[in-house]
C-alpha cells in the first residue's frame, strides 16, 4: 500500500506541474515550493529557539487554528512559532503574519522530503490542524518521538480511513499523540477501530469568531453604505454561482442593497462581478461616502475584512454552497443574523447546527431567498427570535481552545 500512497503522491506532482501551464494557483503552488529547504534554513537562522509548528491545508483551517495559535504565542513566549500551508490560497494571504515567526509551503509527502523537513524544523510541539493527514511525516514524527496532535478534526464512516481497505490510512491516526475531534460522532467512530487517544474539545472557530464580534473594527465607507434606507445582506466567500442568485435576488426586492465579499479576488473574477452587476456596484478600493451614494452593491475587492463585514447587514449570506461546500457560517452566525448558503452543507457540522436551530437557511434558488426575505421582512418578532437564539448556541459552544490548552500545558514540557 505504501508504494501505492507514493505513486499517488508521484501523479499528484505530475499534474500539478502540467496544470501550473494554465492555472495561476497551481503556478504559485509549484514556485513556493521551488529551493524550499535553503528558503527555510535561511529564515530559521535568522529567529533562533525551540520551534512550535502548526500545520493548516489552507487559509478555512487557519482560521480553525488560529485561536490555539494565539494562546500558544502567549503561553510559550520563549518558542518560535513556524507556520505551514500545502495550499497557496493560505500562503499567500499569511506569509506575512504576526502570529507566526516563520511561514513555509509544505513539501510533497515523500520519505525524502519528511526526513529533510522535520530534521531542519526540529520541533518540540507539532499541531496538525483538521483535515491533514500525512503518512510519511506522521511517521517521521513518531519515529523521532516529537509531540505530535490534531485538533478540530471531524470523521465520518465515509472517509478512506473506515473502509475496508483503510488499515494504512488508519495508522496515520494512530500515529497522533492525541485527537482533539468536534463532535461526539468522531469519538464514538475512532473507539470503535481502537483509537483511543481522543478528546472531544468542540470547534475551536467558535472561540475566534466571538473574539472578532467584541473586537469593533472602524469601517466608516461601510457604515455610510448600510446606515441608509432599506435593508442590506452581506454576502463573504461567494462565487460565481452564489452571485447570480445574488443578482436576482437584488431585482427582485427593491431597496435591498448588499455587500459582496468574493472567495477568490482574481482579476478574471471581479471582471465578471462587475460584468453582472454593471453600474450597480461600486469596488471598496476605488470608493468613498459620496461616490456610493447611488449605487447597491459594494464589492469588497480585499483580503482580511471579512469577519468585521457580518455585523453590518440585516441578514447574511454565506458562499460555497453551490461548489465544494459552503464557507465559513461562523463568522456570519456571531452576529445574530439570519444566515443563507447554498444546499453542499451536510459535511459541515456547524451548517447543520445552524438549520436545526432555525439560524441558518439553505437556499437551492433564488426565489427561495427572495421568498425567505420577504417573509422575515415582515416578521420583526421572528428576526429578534433568530438573534437571541444565535447568540445562545455560539456562546454555548465555546471552549475548545481551553480544553486544547488545558491538556497542552499539562502534557508539553517547554524547552528550558
């Protein structure tokens, strides 16, 4: 089987290669990774100390991680803190980031790649965070004995690890020092193939998410733009499939105005936003008070303003649902205010919290959502009932990243 796992680590490569001929994200894969291991000496050289590394596949594990990561900082001040991303999507917006002393790529899981990697980190702590699971570099950590955990982790019997060909996939689990998983779910699904070494902690977005709604950023264009008549939906994360049904939502109620912030911020992308919203939508970058005056879309056109933008809209909408899966309902759901996505929500725990509690409202179509506002709409008493109910289940669970630290502390001893 191992040799099967290198020849599909080896397939992976190739296409990756061929694709960077025409994708810009595979492009900027391939490059961040080219002299890799000088990029690293040269940057470790320069923050000496005992590392701590967090590893995230992409920017929506980062933001899963970024609580445990804040309290590491604080609690293990003496550490360097190395941050890793296989995806450029996550690189690329942190790569400059204060939480961390040091930001890489993650190289290609090879025998080769994980000895040269983990020999030059030399880690002290190693976090994993949700969906990563590597066999050559969970293997090189166990072998080397370095601390080794996974946190806000989810598991389903669908996953390659409980099929009946997973018993390798399996051992990457095993390998853990320990598992920090969502939910209950997860627990009772790794007792039952023996691996025991599991805590349920819950989702440590919560803990960040509550943090962002007490945190009042000063956003004075977005206030001149929602504080006017009518009502306004912030829309964060979305694509091209949500911004149709975003347009047609918009025509068909009148005084509704919104804020779109787009998952990817490629030229191509906000070409076709303005494209469909034509004189309607005005670019954050290139506005002011006065120039919005007249116009019903603002267009985030920058990273990093997402979870400050929920706060400012009646209701809220959430992209990726009409895709691979819907983005990140936390950082909408904070702020007690109605929360749409598309209908690719059952992998995602939080999502299907928020329909059973009546916060969060799948939509197939856009006269679904134009139906669903207009009811809401006139029904001010069922709006407030949203709000309090949202306000009690985010802060119920919080948590999870004093349960992480709680077991960290008692089980990390800190380089001296």
């Amino acid at each position: 089987m191992e040799l099967l796992y290198l020849a599909g680590i080896f397939l992976y490569s190739c296409f990756i290669r061929l694709a960077a001929n025409f994708n810009e994200k595979a492009a900027r894969w391939i490059k961040g990774r080219i002299g890799w291991e000088e990029n690293m000496r040269q940057k470790l050289a320069s923050v000496p100390g005992p590392v701590i590394w967090m590893h995230c596949a992409s920017l929506g594990e980062f933001e899963q991680g970024r609580a445990v990561l804040e309290e590491l900082r604080k609690n293990y001040p003496d550490h360097r803190i190395v941050l890793t991303f296989f995806s450029p999507s996550g690189y690329n917006v942190l790569k400059e980031t204060k939480l961390a002393d040091a930001v890489f790529y993650l190289p290609l899981d090879t025998p080769e790649n994980s000895r040269r990697f983990v020999s030059l980190l030399n880690p002290r702590l190693v976090i994993f965070v949700k969906y990563e699971f590597w066999h050559f570099y969970s293997r090189e950590l166990q072998k080397r004995k370095i601390p080794f955990y996974c946190i806000s982790a989810i598991f389903r019997p669908s996953q390659i690890f409980f099929r009946f060909y997973g018993k390798f996939f399996r051992r990457m689990l095993m390998r853990y020092d320990h598992l920090f998983v969502q939910d209950q779910d997860s627990l009772s699904l790794l007792y039952k193939y023996d691996i025991a070494r599991v805590t349920v902690a819950g989702d440590t977005r919560f803990d960040r998410v509550w943090e962002n709604k007490n945190t009042v950023a000063d956003l004075p264009l977005l206030d001149a733009f929602c504080n006017t008549s009518g009502n306004v939906m912030v829309a964060g994360s979305t694509w091209p499939a949500d911004e149709s049904l975003l347009l047609e939502t918009m025509h068909a109620i009148p005084g509704l105005r919104m804020v779109i912030a787009p998952h990817e911020l490629t030229e191509a992308h906000l070409t076709d936003i303005s494209r469909r919203f034509g004189t309607m939508a005005a670019f954050y970058s290139k506005s002011d008070a006065e120039s919005l005056k007249d116009k019903r879309v603002l267009v985030i056109d920058n990273i990093g303003m997402l979870s400050r933008l929920y706060r400012f809209g009646q209701y809220t909408y959430v992209g990726g649902g009409f895709g691979a899966g819907i983005h990140n309902t936390l950082e909408a759901a904070v702020y007690g205010k109605p929360v749409f996505f598309g209908p690719r929500y059952d992998k995602f725990l939080e999502a299907k919290a928020l329909v059973k509690n009546q916060i969060g409202f799948p939509v197939n179509q856009s006269s679904e959502l134009i139906a669903m506002i207009n009811k809401l709409n006139a029904d001010e008493a069922r709006l407030l009932k949203i709000s309090d109910t949202a306000n009690r289940y985010m802060l119920k669970q919080k948590g999870a990243t004093y349960i992480i630290m709680s077991y960290l502390q008692l089980n990390f001893t800190p380089a001296v």
